[in-house]
C-alpha cells in the first residue's frame, strides 16, 4: 500500500475525529444536564455554540473535501503519474486539513480559508501529477 493510501485512510477519518471533538464536552453528562445526546445527535449538535459549533462545522467540511481528494489520489494512481510525488501531495493535504481544522476550532476564519484554499488546490494538484 502506498502512501497516498494511507493518507486516504487518515482523511477518511477527520471527519470522526472533528465529531468526537465536538461531543467531548457532552460525554459522560446526563442528558438531562446537558451532556450528549445520542438519541438525537444531530439535534444535540444543532444546539451547540463556540468551539463545539465550530468543530462540528470542521467535521461536516472535512466529509465534504473527500470527494476531490479521493478522486485526485486514485486518477493519479490511475495515470500512473510518479507515486513520490502522489505521496507528498497526499501528505500535504492531510496536514493542511489537520492545519485547518485546528484553525476552525481555534476561530480564525481568514487563515481557515486560506488552509481551505490550499487543500482543495492540493487535491486538484493531483490530477495533473
């Protein structure tokens, strides 16, 4: 298996680990006082505010930039283009989306963006080897 496969494992796992970040706070809470609520998660997650929000936001962007990466890493393997390189764009997708999920978190909108930018030009970079 090579690199760029292994980061698409790590990518496909981004998303579970912004929805863990944003329930921390409500495990182990009753319901009743506020602590997650896992007969309605989405609901519960609707009603969240600050960081918890914010996270959420990461983890519904980070299901939402598989797509492209997905499809950038296996037409590049598909063409044959060098896997050297396949793998350090792989690698630098992964960590610009842990950079801006850790932007999002922390509230700094105008570098988030910009982290955003640069992953989903990452991941079109792909395409063309």
């Amino acid at each position: 298996m090579t690199i760029a496969n292994y980061c698409l494992i790590v990518a496909c796992l981004m998303p579970l680990l912004c929805a863990w970040i944003a329930k921390s706070r409500g495990m182990g809470k009753r319901r009743r006082d506020g602590g997650f609520d896992n007969h309605d998660p989405r609901a519960w997650l609707s009603r969240q505010t600050g960081w918890q929000a914010r996270a959420h936001a990461a983890q519904q962007n980070s299901f939402e930039a598989l797509p492209l990466f997905i499809a950038g890493v296996l037409a590049a393997q598909q063409m044959q283009h060098a896997q050297s390189r396949i793998d350090l764009l792989a690698i630098a997708f992964v960590v610009t989306r842990v950079v801006y999920v850790a932007l999002y978190i922390a509230d700094q909108p105008n570098l988030r963006s910009l982290a955003w930018a640069v992953g989903t030009a990452l991941s079109v970079a792909l395409f063309f080897g």
